[in-house]
C-alpha cells in the first residue's frame, strides 16, 4: 500500500534534511536562496495559500522556524498566487495556475503600499483599453528571483487595480518605463534581493489586470487577516527556543533549561490561541490585535534569550542566535499597520 505524505510533513522532512543546516548561508546567498526555492516546487508547495488557507498557516509557522529568508520569499509567491487563483481574468488563470504551484512561474507582488495612508505612491488613472500606471513602488521582494510581480496601483476614486508587471528595468511599446533598483540594503533576509522601482507612465492593457478592488480594501482585508504575519513571529519564537535549549543540553546550567521551560510553555499558549481563533472566528478584531503582538513580543524574547544564552558568541554573523534576532526585527513591522504598531508598543507598556 502506498502511504502519501501530507503537505506539511513534506515541507518539514525537507526543511529539517535540506534547509535548516544551510538557514545561515540562504540568509545571505540568493543562488542559495534559490535552489531552497526551487526546493519547495520540486514538492508542489507553492501554492498552499490558495489552496488550503489553514494548511498555509501552519506551513508559514514551519518555514520560519526553519528560515526566514526562505519563508519571507515564498510568502510572497503565495500572495500573487492566491491572488491570481481568485481572479476574473480566466486568461492569467490559465496562463499562470497550473505553473505556480512548481514555481516553473514565479511571481511576487508589489502592493504592500496601499496600507499607507495620504496620497497613495503608486497611481493610475483608466485610458482606453487599460490604465496609465505612474509612481513609485517601496518594496518589492524577489529582483532576480521572480519573473514578474503584481503591481497595486489606486485610481482617483479610491480603487485599487491590481496588474502583471514585468520583473525588470525596461520600456513599453507605449513609452511607458520601469525602472528597477539595486538590491536595497537589508539588516536582514539580505538574499531576497529586496528593491524599490520607479514607474512612469506605463500602459497596463486589460489582458493583464487581475482585478479591481473598491475604496479601503486593502485596509480592510488587513484587519480580517491581522493574525497572517502573526504566523512568522510564532516560528521565529521556536527557532529561538531552538538555539536556547541546545545552549541548556550543552552548558547543563539549570537555569537556561528553565528559562526554556517558561518560555516553551507561553508560546505554547499563544500557538493555541492562534489557531483557534484563525480556525474558529470568535475573537474580535481588537483580541485578535493582542495576540499579534503577543507573537511579536514572544519572537524578540525568545530570539533575545537565544543571544543571551550563546554568549559572546552569538555576536559572530554566522551563529544562528544573530540571524534569528534580526528576523524577529523584521517580523515586528511585517504587514505593519497604525492599529498593530499601537498594539505592539502598548504590549510594551505591562
């Protein structure tokens, strides 16, 4: 009888034979960054966001346990992704679904500056046949990695309209230019070739808009996925237990075994809270905001008892402590928003 592994338990069996030992190197290497990549397509993992919402929640857990630059990637190509399944474009469907799933199509997105408020960055404005697409684009991850990306642009009303963007510096047939900027230079996830781009009067034909999304969506889909990027913080959390509990079986210091213990115990309960109320919907949306920044608080203790617990040594920048402090700084402005700021600094405040 043939037994099938599950999503999840592919994905672990490979970052723990595959990925782990390497996390330092993919952290800094992009060539290494993409065969771990190319790794999760080899096992059709590249989609789980847009198949099985409550799958990918876990699956996002496991990876940054395992490596944020990798999980911070993926997550990108999962968007577009989900993105890209829920479209009315059947011809984007048909051209990118059954691609991406093996990463032989790899996609990221570019929208994450339509949270910020006053007058929106990146602008279009409806021309015959498409849009005039105008700006500038703050953060784009992947240049190098991905072959193109999905753009947000906000017309004057307030919708945003979502397209397919090439990838590279280049010219339109209409004039239009995208330019693409050099790797940004990141404190962390330094491999993931991170980059800004500037747009100018770039013509989007019908052929490539995904959708349109009305007035104040981003913000609102925002506070209904609050917990997403929560998902990051809980992995990090683990990865610094990790390193903690190796410095306790190595040192036989009793007190790192109970720091451990303490702490083991409360993400244990902000893991539990997590799920439950992703699977089950009954907290509002200001508990839900608690536990977000219960996830970032825990990441910061649990990475910041990581350093502590290695000594000196965790000051070189190959330890495994310093890459997963500097992860958990990232994971506490990940998807940032007024709201989750607020209640990351009021968790400050006990």
């Amino acid at each position: 009888m043939t037994v099938t592994s599950s999503p999840l338990d592919l994905a672990k069996a490979y970052l723990d034979e595959y990925v782990s030992p390497q996390a330092n190197r993919i952290d800094q290497d992009t060539q290494a960054l993409e065969t771990a990549f190319r790794g999760l397509g080899d096992r059709e993992l590249l989609t789980l966001r847009a198949d099985n919402q409550v799958l990918f929640r876990r699956f996002q857990e496991t990876i940054s346990r395992h490596s944020g630059a990798l999980a911070f990637l993926q997550t990108q190509h999962q968007s577009a992704a989900a993105l890209i399944s829920r479209s009315p474009n059947s011809g984007l469907r048909e051209d990118y679904l059954p691609h991406l799933a093996t990463g032989k199509r790899r996609v990221g997105v570019g929208f994450s500056h339509l949270r910020r408020p006053g007058t929106p960055p990146m602008q279009a404005r409806l021309v015959p046949r498409g849009y005039q697409l105008d700006g500038f684009i703050p953060w784009i991850t992947g240049a190098t990695l991905f072959e193109s990306f999905i753009l947000g642009a906000m017309l004057p009303d307030g919708t945003s309209v979502f397209g397919m963007m090439p990838f590279r510096s280049c010219e339109n047939e209409q004039g239009g230019e995208l330019q693409i900027s050099a790797p940004l230079e990141m404190a962390a996830l330094t491999s993931t070739n991170t980059v800004t781009a500037q747009v100018k009067g770039w013509f989007l034909p019908e052929e490539q808009v995904l959708c349109l999304k009305p007035p104040h969506w981003m913000q609102q889909n925002s506070q209904a996925n609050v917990l997403h990027h929560g998902f990051f913080a809980l992995g990090c959390a683990r990865a610094g237990l990790d390193v903690l509990q190796q410095a306790a079986q190595k040192k036989q210091l009793p007190f790192l075994q109970q720091t451990w213990n303490h702490l083991d115990a409360e993400l244990g309960a902000c893991r539990q809270a997590f799920f439950e109320s992703e699977e089950e919907g009954r907290r509002s949306y200001g508990d839900r905001l608690k536990l977000r920044a219960w996830a970032i608080d825990l990441a910061g203790r649990c990475s910041y008892g990581a350093i502590a617990a290695s000594g000196g040594a965790a000051n070189s920048g190959q330890h495994p402590a310093q890459r997963i402090y500097r992860e958990a700084l990232v994971y506490a402005v990940s998807g940032q928003t007024p709201d989750v700021m607020e209640a990351t600094l009021n968790r400050l405040q006990r």
